[in-house]
C-alpha cells in the first residue's frame, strides 16, 4: 500500500507569490490534515479536511487555505508569501472516520523556502 | 486549550544508555496519547500510542505508560542504539477538541557510538 505523497519535496518562491503544495493520501483514508514545521515553533496545525468538507482549522492568517477534492487528495495554497513561511509542511491521512484513539500516516512533507 | 510540554533537546547518550524523554500534557477531556518519531529526512511516523489511564504502549523497544494523575506520558528505552538518533515527538488527541492532534515541540535525540 503506497504511504502519503506530497508533491513537490522541494521549492524555493520569492516574497509575494503564491505556491500551491499537494498530498495524495493513503487510499481508503479520507481525512487529510497539514502541519507547518518550524524549528523555532516545531509541529503547528493548519487544518484538516474529511469528505471535501474542512472541518478543523489552526491559527494561521487566511493567506493559508487549502481544499480536498472528491478522491481525498488535498492541496493546500499559500498567497502573498512571507519570508517566515519558510518551513517543512507536512500533510497527515487517516483512515475513513479518525477519531481521537486513531493515528495519523504522514507524507515526507514540501520544503519550501520563500527568498 | 490542549497543549503538550516535552523537555528540550538536544539529548546526547552514548549507546546502550538508558533513555528517558519526559512528556506531560494538558487536556480538557480524556486524550489519546502518542509518540512520533522523526528521522532526517522524513515525516513523522507513529513510535507507540496508548488511549486510556494506565495503558502502555510500546514497540521496538521503546515505552510510555499513560499516567492521568500525574498528566505524563514519559518514553523509555532501555538500551539505545545509534540508529534510534532523530527526533521524537509526544502528542495528543481529544474528542472535546474535534480530534485534533496537537504536538509538543520535539525532542531531537543524538546517540553517539
């Protein structure tokens, strides 16, 4: 069974643009969550979407959003890039209806550096 | 809110010491608790998980016991090898906070030959 799959590993933007990142979750599961990685404030939740529908959402300004589309695979878009949005994100899949007992499978994550 | 507090790193051993990552949390209801590990490179992967009071997990070697009255969650492993160095992550998950998982900030752990 193939694990969770962000596309691209790697990218470098400039301050100002826009990136789109992408997760192909495990198959079968149909929650998606994305986490941003940063060594000054580690693992923080930016949202998680269940059936197309998001239905957690972290403390991120709304230059963060995201979508799931009806095969589960979800993107996540960041506009108007800042320099601190450099970070390692991951995405996370669960299987079909996590609860709070169930673990999530993470991808390798996107590394993005904004210059 | 729920909130995860794990002691800072880094944590340097020599191989085959004992390990200890102390892990406590704050929860308004009745948490799962996990521990993830990070290896360079890598996502996260599930290390071990317990979801009730007084539940252990364990797995390679590895072990936390879920412990409501003191709110810890600490992982142990007896023997550690150069190949356990990355870091470790404690978390948890709660019904009352929509099954969120919320992160501590990460213990990175260098086991030295």
């Amino acid at each position: 069974k193939a694990g969770v799959t962000q596309t691209p590993r790697y990218l470098i933007k400039t301050r100002g643009q826009q990136v789109t990142l992408s997760c192909s979750p495990i198959s079968g599961h149909r929650s998606v969550s994305w986490y941003q990685q940063t060594p000054g404030q580690g693992l923080q939740f930016l949202f998680e979407y269940f059936s197309e529908t998001q239905r957690n959402k972290g403390n991120f300004p709304g230059r963060f959003s995201g979508r799931q589309f009806s095969n589960s695979r979800s993107e996540m878009n960041v506009s108007t890039l800042e320099l601190g949005d450099s970070a390692l994100y991951l995405c996370a899949s669960s299987p079909i209806d996590r609860g709070y007992e169930t673990e999530a499978f993470f991808g390798q994550g996107t590394r993005l550096t904004v210059v | 809110g729920n909130s995860v507090t794990q002691m800072e790193g880094p944590v340097t051993l020599s191989e085959e010491a004992f390990l200890t990552i102390n892990c406590t949390y704050t929860a308004t209801g009745y948490p799962s608790l996990f521990w993830y590990v990070q290896y360079p490179g890598e996502g996260l992967q599930l290390l071990l998980k317990a979801t009730k009071a007084d539940d252990k997990g364990s797995n390679k070697g590895f072990e936390a016991t879920y412990r409501k009255e003191t709110t810890s969650f600490h992982l142990e492993k007896g023997s550690v090898q150069v190949s356990d160095s990355a870091v470790y992550f404690c978390a948890l998950s709660d019904k009352i906070e929509d099954d969120k998982i919320i992160f501590g900030k990460g213990t990175r752990l260098h086991i030295l030959p």
